[in-house]
C-alpha cells in the first residue's frame, strides 16, 4: 500500500467511527461492534497485520485520553464510561418473593462531561491505560477492542461497560488533533 493508501484508509475508518458512534448516541449499542472494528485497524499492529498508524509512520502518534495520570485506584476506577440511572432497594418483605426481572447495571461514556486535557502515545492508550480497574484487576482498551471485535455482538450485549467504553474511545479518537491532521483533515 502506498502512503496516500494508508491516509485514505485511515479517513474512512474515522468517517466509520463518527458514524456508528451517531448511531451509538441514537440507541443503537451494537454500533460499537463497528467502532472497536475501526480502533482495532487503526492501532491493532501484528504479525500478519499493519495497523493504520504503523503503515502511515506514525506508531508513536500521540492520541487524546479520558484516563488521568497515575497512580491509579486500584478498587475501582472507570474513566471511560459512568454508571447510568440511580438505584432502587425495594421494601424488603418477609414474604416477598425475589423479582425476576433485575436489570443489569447499566454505563454510558463520558464524552464532554471528561475533559481531554492530555494526549499519550499510541501504545500507552492502547496497551498500557487502565480504562477499567475492578478489585485490581486492569482492562485496557486493546483488551476490550480485541474481546468485542473477536466475540462479535453476543458476548458484547453483555457487558455494557465496555460498550460505553468504547464510545468513549471513539470520542478520545475523533478529538486527536496528531490523528486528524495525519488522515488529513
């Protein structure tokens, strides 16, 4: 592929996460199947494939960042997505009977309401941030990018929080002035 191949590659695959993130924003969650499909070819670099970024030289481009500076809580942190809604305890009964129709808990990204105040290179945003941290337990977007992308729809239904996720990494994207001005816009 040549330079210019790489460019146009990487303008559509940023047209392609505007759109499903629209799409994201209008009800439709299983749009960030497509987004964690656009990150993935854009910073994904292995053997057998060229991410977007290796391709256009540009590996260490620095990208904007929802996460703040370490250190890092390590019982729980999400910078990326926040829990939705308030909670309800019913009136316990002592013949009640448990309800069967608990919803799970439900997230939604960040966006405005997280200031991109810092930009980091490339592979510290894709392999090295915490976007999530359960009881000392890490997850990095390459984790939740690769899960969704590898699990499809079913396996993503089910974990809302890095649906959210990664509409938020969509957000982070689309406001990287290094990754705009490299898909030349």
């Amino acid at each position: 592929m040549m330079n210019g191949d790489f460019v146009e590659q990487l303008d559509k695959q940023l047209r392609d996460i505007e759109t499903s993130a629209r799409e994201y924003d209008a009800g439709n969650k299983d749009a960030a199947i497509q987004i964690a499909t656009s990150i993935r070819a854009i910073v994904h670099q292995t053997a057998q494939s060229t991410s977007l970024l290796a391709g256009l030289r540009a590996p260490l481009i620095r990208l904007s960042t929802s996460v703040g500076k370490p250190p890092y809580p390590q019982e729980s942190y999400s910078p990326l997505a926040e829990i939705e809604g308030k909670f309800e305890f019913p009136a316990i009964h002592v013949g009640a009977r448990p309800s069967s129709a608990i919803e799970p808990t439900r997230f939604r990204p960040m966006l405005e309401t997280k200031k991109l105040t810092r930009q980091v290179q490339a592979p510290d945003w894709w392999g090295n941030e915490p976007v999530i941290i359960v009881r000392g337990k890490k997850v990095t977007r390459k984790v939740i990018v690769l899960g969704t992308t590898n699990s499809g729809a079913s396996d993503t239904k089910a974990n809302n929080a890095h649906i959210a996720a990664l509409r938020q990494m969509a957000y982070e994207l689309l406001k990287s002035p290094e990754l705009l001005k490299l898909a030349g816009r």
